[in-house]
C-alpha cells in the first residue's frame, strides 16, 4: 500500500482545509485570475502603479481567504507572493523580471494545487515548496528546508542501546571513522558509487554508535544511520539539499567529539526524520527510530514530489 492510500485511510472522516475550499472556490479562484491578468498588463505598462497596487491587494485578500480556511501551506505560497509585489517599484525594468516570474510561478502552482486538493482533499504543502523558494530567493531570502511543514516530536527515547567497544584509545578510532566518512561523503558529493558510499557512511555511522563513550548521551549517531538506510532502501533522490545534510552531520558530530555535552540540532534532527518518514524503509535501523518517534505516514512519495518539482 503506498503512502497515499495509507495516509487517506488514517485521514478518513478527518476535517480540513480542503473541506471548507468550496465554499470560497468562486471568489479564490476569480481573484488568482484577475492578480495574472494584471501582473501581465503590467509587464508592458511598467509606469502604471495602479496595476501593481491592484495586484498587492488581491495576493493579501487571496492570503486571507486561505488563511480563513486554514490552508497553512498555500497561504504561506501566498505571503510570499505578496510580500515579493511589494518589493517591485511601479516603473519597474527588466531587473524586477525574475521577481514578476516568481509571482506568475506562484500563481500557477497555487492554482493546481486547489485544483489537486479538490479533486483528493488530501493537503499537501510539500508539493508548493519549490514555488515558495523561488519568491523567497527573488526576495534576497534563504530557502525553506525541504522538512518545513513536517510535523513530529524530536524529543525520542531510544529503545535499546547497542554495547559499546572495550578500546584502549576510542578517540583516536573515532577521529579514524569520522575521516572514512568524509570521504564516503565525497563520493556522494561527486556522486561516484552513491549506493555504496551511502551504505559506507551508515557503517561509519553505527561504529560510532558502538566506539564512543559518550554516545549515550545523543540521537545523532542512531537518527542518522536510519535516515542513511532509508536513503538507500528508499531509493531516494540524491539532491543538493540532501548532501548538504549529511555534510551537516559531518560537522555536527564533529561538535559531539569536540563537547560530549554538545545537544545535536534540532533542525539537522528534523530533517534525518523526515527522510525516514519519506522512504518508509523497513530496515531495522528505520523501523526502530519510526516506532520510537512514532513518524507519521506521508500522503506522498519521493518520486512523486519530484515530478511535481519538475512542472
């Protein structure tokens, strides 16, 4: 069963945002329609005030109504439209042409999304993350991770703890691990045998679990080589955003050696669970840390949020 049917099962007979849609459809969709038209006229009349103005009052009335009937995401997608509008002088030039693409962007995307939610009442906000980055770096803004609207608690007792190693000098093994592992991670940089060096970098990973003595008292090495298994078993896609975060994790548990007391981020937490939730692998490292952080089930899949990125 995948995670769409699985979602829709839990959700059955659950109010949302969706539900309420219909009964502001007509005046939603009207005012998306009359924000184009005028964003459009403005590109050849950069002198008219009037048109831009119009366009910053419709994206805050279109704001409200979603946030009147609780579409968190899209109403986001719309905040970020309306604040970009509000940046763009009347007799804007050609700078301000990838700022007007963004909102044109926008627009689209948050159309076909209430036209998708209609049609499966099922929200998923995920889908208008690549909208909302657009608006948010056309605004000089850094991007939304890809766990933002992922919603579980950090806070996880770990079942069971492996034995550590009896080692004379567990400092000088660890230092020898974490350097296997940056390599690993390079590969993956490169992406040179990524199923490989993935699978290197989990090992790396749980003999460290197993190597230092303070390990007891962090997540970070357990969380990780879950979310590294579900990479693999998952098949998930290699992105920017993802190597990105198994190099945060290189100087993340570069602070753990450093400062046993050092708390992990909650951020870099965050996102490892997300991918565990994502791939729903049933490897053991994954099946346990998705029992311990009881994750919850995606409506979607890597695959398909790809191939909604790529419209």
């Amino acid at each position: 069963m995948d995670g769409f049917k699985r979602y829709k099962e839990q959700e059955e007979g659950m109010a949302t945002g969706a539900t309420s849609l219909s009964v502001v459809r007509e005046e939603l969709f009207a005012t998306m329609t009359e924000t184009q038209q005028n964003l459009e006229r403005f590109l050849e009349e950069r002198d008219s005030g009037t048109l831009l103005q119009r366009s910053v009052h419709n994206l805050q009335q279109i704001k409200g109504i979603l946030s009147l009937i609780g579409l968190a995401g899209a109403e986001l997608l719309a905040q970020e439209m309306q604040v970009l509008a509000m940046d763009i002088p009347a007799g804007a030039n050609e700078q301000c042409n990838d700022q007007l693409s963004a909102i044109n962007n926008g627009l689209h995307v948050l159309h076909s999304y209430l036209e998708h939610l209609e049609a499966n009442w099922v929200e998923m906000p995920e889908l208008l993350l690549p909208a909302i980055n657009q608006l948010r770096v056309s605004a000089g803004q850094s991007q939304l991770p890809e766990s933002y609207f992922f919603s579980t608690r950090l806070t996880i007792e770990r079942p069971v703890r492996p034995p550590l190693k009896n080692l004379n000098d567990p400092q000088a093994a660890l230092n020898r691990l974490r350097h296997l592992y940056q390599l690993a991670l390079l590969s993956v940089i490169k992406e040179k045998n990524v199923q490989q060096a993935l699978g290197a970098m989990k090992k790396l990973v749980l003999d460290m679990d197993v190597t230092d003595p303070a390990a007891a008292s962090t997540i970070i090495y357990w969380v990780s080589a879950a979310a590294l298994e579900s990479m693999i078993d998952g098949k998930l896609l290699l992105t920017t955003e993802r190597k990105l975060l198994f190099s945060r994790l290189d100087r993340e548990i570069k602070q753990h050696l450093s400062n046993a007391s050092h708390s992990p981020s909650r951020g870099l937490i965050k996102d490892m669970l997300y991918l565990v939730a994502l791939a729903y692998s049933q490897g053991p490292c994954a099946v346990e840390v998705q029992s311990a952080a009881n994750l919850p089930t995606l409506p979607f899949t890597d695959r398909m949020l790809a191939d909604e990125y790529r419209r």
